[in-house]
C-alpha cells in the first residue's frame, strides 16, 4: 500500500467517525440548540470541499459526500426541531382558552 493510498485511507476514516458522531448526537438530542446545528452543518460543509477532490476516484468519498449532504439537511431541518421542543405552558394555556373559550 502506498502512501498516498494510506492518506487517503485516514482521510475517509476520520470523516466517518466524525460524521458518525455528529449523527449519534443528533439522534441522541444532544444537539437541540439551532444555533449549533448551524455551526455543526457549515462545517460538515468544510469537510465535504476537503473531501471533494477524492470524489472521482474513491467510491467511499462519494458515499461519504452523499451522507454528509443528508445529515446537513437533517441538521437544519426546522420540522425536527420544532417536533423535539416541547411547547411552553404559556402556548398551552393560550391553546386551551381558545379551543374551550373560557
């Protein structure tokens, strides 16, 4: 095995495990701030230009690509947040008094 085959190799290894961890996070709920989502997704973004050049001729950096595009939409999506929040009393008592018009 070469060198640059070898730096290739850890190049596609330490992106896995970190997109993997960002994944573990998101489905864990660590990262409930949407703030952070934004930073988390714009350097998911970094990461997928470095990746960019060995797209052509490593399979697994294409696959890796195609992850890291579908875990910054899940990142940002807006749905997820809102479904993971609950909603605050206030909005819940609002709620009720309009339904029941009391």
């Amino acid at each position: 095995m070469s060198a640059e085959t070898n730096i290739y190799e850890n190049v596609i290894k330490y992106f896995e495990a970190e997109f993997g961890e960002v994944k573990r996070k998101l489905e864990e709920g660590d990262l409930d701030d949407f703030k952070e989502r934004v930073v988390v997704s714009q350097k998911i973004t970094e990461a997928l230009h470095l990746l960019s050049p060995y797209v052509r001729t490593e399979w697994r950096a294409r696959q890796l690509v195609k992850d890291g595009e579908k875990l910054k939409k899940e990142l940002l999506s807006v749905r997820d947040m809102i479904r993971q929040k609950p909603l605050p009393v206030f909005v819940i008592c609002f709620a009720t008094k309009l339904v029941c018009g009391s």
